[in-house]
C-alpha cells in the first residue's frame, strides 16, 4: 500500500469518530519570495482553525491555484472528501488533497491534546561528524554552510539537471544512487507531493538517520516511520490569524509558527491519539 493511500485510511478513522470540520478558507502566498519560505506554501484553514500547509511551487502549481482560488468552492468543502484528492488526483487537486490531509492531522493532535516536541535544529537533528558522507534530497541552500563547516561530505540529489555538478564543499548529482552509502540524510518532504518518496528511501537503504523536513511535513508520520524515516520535522502554527496573514501579505511567518520535531520514540502512535480523541468526546 502507498504512503496516500496509508494515510487516506487514517483520515477516515478520524471520521469515524464523528464529524471533522469543513473547510474554512485556501490562503495563498504573496507573490513569490523564497526567503524564510514565505512564498512556497499554501495553507489550507478548516473552521476548527486547524492549517494544513502543502508545497505549491510544483510546476505551475502557485499559478493555477491563483487562477482557480474563486472557482473551487472550497469554503464550507468537506474535508475528508478534499483530502482523498490527495491519493487520487494529481496537480493542484493533490496539492489541496495533501493541505486538507494534513489539516485534519492538526485537528487530530487538536482533539487528543498531543502537541510534538519543539525544535530548533532545521537540518533534523543529523549532527554531521568529518568524514561522514551527508546525504540531501531537494538543495536546503540556508542548510549548506553548516554541513560543509562541520567537515562532512554533502551530496544532493536534484530533480533539475541545471543544478548538476560539483561545488565548493558539496556534489549536486540527478543519480539517487549516489546517497547509497551515506550515513544520514535530510530529505524535503516534497518528495510527499512529487511521487518520488519510495524510490528515494530506497536509495538511502544504509543510513542510520533520514529526517523528513519542511513546513509541509504536517502529515501523521506512522507509514513514514515504517518506511525508515526517523525524524519528521515540520511547522507547528500558533497563531492562524497572523501565520495567514503573513503568508498572505508575504511577511516572515516566524512570530506565528514554531518548528517541531517527531521522532518514533516521541510520537504515541496513531492509535493512541485515536484513543484519546475518542475518550475527550470532541
């Protein structure tokens, strides 16, 4: 079974339950500035307050999105009927299923009172030794200094043959093979959105450490677990009416949101959070 399709049937365990919230609102953000990520994600709000965020700079994914915002009836959407998109459409249709998706997993952590632990670490707790081979999937450019400064070697795997070849302190190669022998390696949890996770966990068969990171890495980690991530880091927002704001208005989202991390020995589990859902009548 797919990681959606793992997922999707979650979602439908939460709404089981009972009622999930509709969907409030789509905010999208300003014209592009990819500093602080102010620009590279949407957020999809439900009327619980809970935000999803999914990555909208996917082929023309941002543009269509602007262009379709007034006809897609989402206000008032149902939102599990939008997160199944995720598992069976694809462009901006899986880009929203994947934002409700991960709405409804804040709404569950809502309802069970399970909030992840904080972290201040952006590459994902990887503590990069000399002499270790780092591995990276998608170019976390604010990331670089610090791995190449640490003495380790960096290679980055890149779907976009223009970034292709050698660099000061690093490799950037189109050849997933490559990360086969790294040690640990920090992946962007666009490979959720771009149907390219599996392949790229495989290649990573001998690492001792794979975190998942980036703002929309929102989701329930169970499958990704078991598929051999070890840490899933992404955005937890405190503050929805200033985190759309800002996203909106395209300033820096830091003063709303904080980052977290989940790791299997600081995550209940799904069922647990299931249980205390179900035991707190929300």
């Amino acid at each position: 079974m797919s990681f959606a399709a793992e997922y999707l049937a979650q979602l439908e365990a939460i709404a089981a339950l009972g009622p999930v919230p509709r969907v409030r609102a789509l905010h999208l953000p300003a014209p592009l500035d990819l500093e602080d990520n102010k620009g590279e994600f949407c957020a999809l709000e439900l009327d619980d307050r809970s935000i999803g965020l999914s990555y909208v700079l996917l082929d023309d994914t941002l543009e269509q999105l602007r262009h379709q915002i007034d006809s897609l009836g989402l206000a008032g959407a149902d939102a599990l009927s939008l997160a199944r998109r995720y598992l069976s459409d694809r462009g901006i249709l899986k880009t929203l299923g994947f934002a409700a998706a991960n709405a409804l997993s804040r709404c569950l952590y809502k309802r069970a009172g399970f909030r992840p632990e904080c972290s201040s670490d952006s590459i994902g707790h990887l503590n990069p030794q000399p002499g270790e081979h780092i591995g990276m999937i998608g170019k976390f450019t604010p990331l670089l200094r610090r791995i190449i400064d640490s003495g380790a070697r960096l290679t980055i795997v890149e779907l976009k043959p223009e970034l292709a070849g050698e660099h000061e302190g690093y490799r950037v190669t189109l050849d997933a093979g490559e990360l086969a022998d790294c040690a640990k390696v920090v992946s962007t949890s666009t490979l959720l959105l771009n149907d390219t996770m599996d392949r790229m966990i495989a290649s990573c068969r001998n690492a001792r450490w794979f975190a998942m990171v980036g703002p929309s890495a929102g989701c329930l980690p169970d499958a990704l677990f078991a598929r051999g991530v070890t840490l899933l880091g992404g955005s937890w927002i405190n503050d929805p009416d200033g985190y759309t704001a800002a996203l909106t208005e395209g300033r820096s989202l830091s003063a709303h949101a904080s980052k977290f991390a989940l790791t299997a020995g600081t995550y209940p589990g799904f069922e647990a959070l299931l249980a205390r859902a179900c035991g707190s009548g929300n």
